[in-house]
C-alpha cells in the first residue's frame, strides 16, 4: 500500500444549506410531547401590600406565585415562570426600532426577526423538538393547523412572513412570533373558541383533546468536499495483488532434526511477473482511500470502472462527498 500526503491545496470545502419538509402534531392532553409541546404561559398574578409605618404611605406591588397552588402545563412547567422567561429572552430584548418595517420592533434573541406583537395576558409556546429542525426551521414555510372533535375548527391557519411574524392565513394582525433558530413560536391565547373557530384573527383556542399540526422545512448546513489527489510519474505504479508477482528459487536452507539428520527447504524470493517488470502490463486504480493524520481510514472512493496507471504521466483523481 501506498501513501500520499495532500496539502490544504488540494483540498476545497464548499458549504451550503439543504432543506426537508417535515409534518409534526401534538395532541393536548396525550401526555406525548416528545417532538412537539404546546404549553400555556400566563403573566404572574401581582398582589399590592402597604409597607412602612404609615399604611397609606408606600406600596409594594409583588407577584404571588407558590409552587404549591400555581398551575402546571402537561409537561410540568409551570405558567407563570414560563411567561416571565418568554417575555424576557424574546420580548424585552426587542428594544431597537427599525425603520424598514412601521410599527414593530426588531429582536435579535433566537434568531433575527421583527416582534410586531404585544404580549397579551397568556400565550400559547409551541415548542418543537431539535432532531425535526435541525439548524433551524426555514423562514416562510411554517404554518400551524388547530382541529378538535368537540369544536368545529374552521378553516384558519397561522402562517409566518419570512420575518418572524405570525399571520392568521397570512394577512391582518400580528398574532404571534416564530423563532427560527430554535424551533419555538409563541401564540396569542384566546379563552374560548368564538364562533366554534379554534383560529381566529386575535390568536387561538387550545382546549384539551385538540390537535395542533406544523407544517416546515427543516434547515441543515452540509459541507462538500472536493479532494484533487495527483499521482506525478513513477508513482503508485505498483500492485499488492498476488497475481502481480511470481515466485524464484534462490537457493536451500538446511536445517538439523536431531543429532545425526539434517535436511533442507527450498527458499523463494517473489518478482514482478516479466510483463510487469516489462513496463508491458500496468496496474489499475480502482479504489482511493483518504486517511487521516494517524493513518485512520475516514472515507474510500469508488471509481466506476477501473483506470489504468500511466506510470510515466501525471494522473490525478478527483474525489467529491459532503459531510
């Protein structure tokens, strides 16, 4: 076997994006969130207490969460602290204003986008499991699909703009955002379902036993590599197969049995066969292996049908894969 070390010249790495349409559903209440959640988030309950020797001086406004009596969701988050964490990561860090779209703020949390949506009392966090999005999910393609067997769903779907603003059917108001590069979007939450429509122009109804469908194109970064592996004369003009050599006595080598007996073995040295030799028959390439910097064999190449190695020109071979 032999080697050849290659050189970041002869190497070429070109990345680029790839995407796959993927389908998820949750149903509320199956206690199966694996690959995708839909939790409540609600604004903490404040509660305002006089302080200081004079009760009618100072006031202290204070929220009255207790994890004893707070609600839970399905998967064991509690409401409130998920609001607090949605409002702070997404929301208060949208503080620039921008001027290319009237009346929203930009947010660089998860991904840049535009808010254009204020925080109602309670929201709906979808959540959707990494494995399905991989890097991220790809600007305008997500849509969402609520249906129920007790309320009849309508028509409606929510869909993004390509800029982080959720649409109901991709016109009117802003009824919530999505976060491309982590796979969550947040939803106004409506108290019931007005005229037996779970999706509605002001946001959406999520009662228990419903399903919720979303709709995407999952983003992945591949690498692609392009390795240019030049053979210069006289180089790798040789062949481990056994078929390439035969065998040539050379001589006998004696040896004892016992005290009084010797005996003796013929000794072969092999030689490339005399066409070989000749320069008449060459080897052919059909395998190329790439090995790394501790001779570890990371990728074989295949050609289709077998080349002949011009021993006295240059050959190069040119090896493609993504990673």
């Amino acid at each position: 076997m032999a080697f050849k070390t290659l050189g970041s010249e002869n190497v070429i790495v070109r990345p680029f994006k790839v995407h796959k349409s993927q389908t998820v559903t949750y149903v509320s209440g199956s206690n199966a969130f694996a690959e995708m959640n839909v939790g409540t988030a609600r604004r903490f309950p404040l509660t305002t207490i006089a302080v200081g020797p004079d009760s009618g001086s100072q006031v202290l406004v204070i929220n009255s969460f207790t994890p004893d009596s707070a609600v839970a969701n399905e998967d064991g988050t509690f409401q409130e602290p998920l609001y607090s964490s949605v409002k702070h990561l997404f929301y208060d860090s949208a503080s620039t204003q921008t001027g290319s779209v009237t009346g929203t703020f930009r947010f660089s949390a998860a991904g840049d986008g535009y808010r254009g949506l204020s925080l109602s009392e309670s929201v709906y966090v979808v959540n959707i499991a990494q494995a399905l999005w991989g890097e991220g999910i790809r600007p305008g393609t997500f849509v969402l699909t609520a249906t129920s067997a007790s309320v009849a769903a309508g028509t409606g779907t929510i869909v993004d703009d390509e800029l982080g603003r959720l649409y109901v059917g991709g016109s009117g108001s802003v009824v919530g955002n999505i976060f491309y590069n982590i796979g969550v979007a947040v939803i106004s939450r409506l108290i019931s379902a007005a005229n037996g429509e779970l999706i509605q122009e002001n946001g959406m109804f999520f009662p228990s036993a419903s399903t919720l469908q979303a709709n995407f194109e999952a983003t992945q970064m591949l690498y692609e590599y392009t390795i240019l592996a030049t053979m210069e004369p006289m180089e790798f003009n040789f062949s481990n197969n056994p078929s390439f050599f035969k065998p040539t006595l050379s001589g006998s080598l004696s040896y004892s049995i016992s005290e009084n007996t010797t005996s003796s073995i013929n000794t072969e040295t092999e030689q490339p066969l005399d066409l070989i030799a000749s320069g008449t028959l060459s080897p052919y390439i059909t395998t190329v292996g790439l090995y790394n910097d501790r001779q570890q064999l990371v990728a074989v190449a295949k050609v289709p049908r077998p080349i002949k190695r011009l021993a006295t020109s240059q050959q190069s071979v040119v090896i493609r894969f993504d990673v």
